[in-house]
C-alpha cells in the first residue's frame, strides 16, 4: 500500500502545476466526476479564422460541425468503456475510442487510465504508443487521468524495472505528463493550453 505521504506529496507537486487533483473511491464514480464536468462546460467548437466575418455557406456549416459534446476514451477496459457508454448517452454525449484524426475540431475531454504516476514530479507516466491515446491526451479541452494509487511512485527511479522492460518492447512511446499544456515561448507570457489540454484532472483511486 502507498504511504499517505507520498499520496501527499504528488498532490501537492501536482497540484503546484495547475491540476486538479480529487481522490475518488472508484471507477464509477471517475466516470460521474468526468460526466459532470463536461456537462457543465460549452461543447468543444472548430473555430475557424474569420468567425466574426460574414462566412460562405460552406463556412457557415463548419461552424455547425460540433454541437455534441465528446468523451474520448481509448484503452480503457471493454467492460468499462460499456458502463461509460451507457452514462454518456443517458446525457447526450459522445462516447468514442477511435477515429480521433476525424475529430480534431473538438474533443471535450479525453479520459485514460494511468499507466503510473511520480510523486516527486507530480507527473503522470502513459504508454501512448497507440496514436488514439495520444491524440485523446493532446487535442481535448480537459484531459482527466485516472491514478490507481497502486501504480503511484515516490520517485521516477523507484519506476525504473517496469520502464525498462515497456521500452525493450518498442517501438513505444512513454509520456510524462505534469499539469496542463503550458509555454512561456509568446513575448514570455505564460498561456496554458497553447499545445495540449487547458486543464489537467487527476483522479486519485483508491485501488488498494
């Protein structure tokens, strides 16, 4: 079992880089927490430049395109990928794991499950060596990842067997993720969500 300390201090490393981070004492009620928050948010839109302009009608529909909020789940579990299916459509939402490149005018939230997580950093490890997962964690708005606290390291060294053998069977792709999209690269001011998700939810679960 983690020690409440390192539960501790990933929160508040993570925390220090603008994610929300909420324990949650099971998957279902993951699956409210990211229900919740995109019914409370405006549906992802494809902006396109000129919208203040008068558009063609080609253009006019375009803007048309997304009205539907979308939950992008890749990887998750076939059985809970169903149960997230059934709540989505209870509300009126979107529920895919496929397909993303079709839907890069907007995806609300992308939702994973963790593959591990760095307390020291704050920092959340995914294999995304499937391009759907990838895309789930870098063209939605919110990206909310679940951390099993079984799978939360005190320092990237203590990750350093599991790691080695992901990467011997490559070709792969590891990311480290810590808090949302940020750059300080325009006029050095800082803007969050320039190349990935404006906000970041780690969802804490009690697996253990």
């Amino acid at each position: 079992m983690v020690a409440p300390e390192v539960v501790d201090l990933f929160t508040e490393k993570a925390r220090a880089v603008s994610a929300v981070v909420t324990p949650v004492k099971s998957l279902k009620e993951a699956f409210a927490y990211t229900l919740d928050i995109c019914a409370k948010k405006e549906a992802c839109q494809l902006l396109v430049s000129g919208c203040e302009e008068a558009l063609s009608p080609k253009a006019e529909d375009l803007c048309e395109t997304k009205a539907t909020k979308i939950i992008a789940a890749p990887g998750l579990a076939k059985k809970d990928y169903a149960a997230l299916g059934k709540l989505c459509a209870e509300q009126g939402i979107v529920l895919t794991d496929g397909g993303l490149r079709e839907r890069l005018g907007g995806i609300d939230i992308g939702f994973t499950v963790a593959d591990y997580a760095i307390a020291e950093t704050g920092s959340l490890v995914l294999d995304s060596t499937s391009e759907e997962l990838r895309l789930a964690t870098m063209i939605s708005e919110i990206h909310v990842a679940v951390v099993p606290l079984s799978k939360l390291a005190a320092t990237a060294f203590d990750l350093e067997t599991e790691l080695t053998a992901r990467m011997k069977n490559g070709p792969s792709y590891l990311a480290f993720i810590s808090g949302a999209s940020r750059t300080a690269d325009i006029e050095r001011v800082l803007a969050i969500g320039v190349h990935g998700p404006l906000e970041l939810h780690i969802l804490l679960l009690e697996d253990k």
